[in-house]
C-alpha cells in the first residue's frame, strides 16, 4: 500500500512521496508534507525558473535560490513566475 500524506498544497490525503527528495531538514519537511504530484508542480516550476532566469544548478547562488524558492512554493507565500515569463 503506497504511503500518504495530509498534502499541504492539494488540502486533501494524497500518495506520498518515496524518499525525501532534498537533503537535510526541508527535504525531510516535503517528504512529510508533500504529495508526488505536488512535487511534480514544484518540478515544472523549478524548469520555468531554471529556463527564465538562465539559471545554472551546479553553482551555489543558484541552488540556494532555488531552495528559496521551493520553500516559498510549499510553505510561503508562492514561488512567483517571473515578470517575462510567456507560456506555451
């Protein structure tokens, strides 16, 4: 039986995620709180950002602007789109 979670983001039970999927005390956080397809919205969220603000993963400022961002996405306020952003 797959594992649920109280969904902070869907308000309802939902499957869990497997593992947590960021290291240390937020990763842990999302696992306890987040389900597989609200993460899935964080992922595509993370792929605008990473595309709009040309962002490269492997340097620092931008993995702790993402961290920032991903926690504001499930537990601030939101992760805004940014000003250019045009969708498809």
């Amino acid at each position: 039986m797959a594992r649920t979670v109280n969904c902070i983001m869907l308000k309802e039970e939902a499957e869990g995620l497997d593992f947590a999927p960021y290291p240390g005390a937020l990763g842990q956080r999302i696992y306890e709180n987040v389900s597989k397809q609200a993460w899935q919205r964080w992922v595509n969220h993370q792929t605008m950002l990473i595309n709009e603000y040309r962002l490269t993963p492997i340097e620092p400022e931008a993995r702790k602007f993402l961290e920032t961002e991903m926690e504001k996405f499930f537990f601030g306020e939101g992760s805004a789109v940014p000003k250019e952003f045009v969708p498809e």
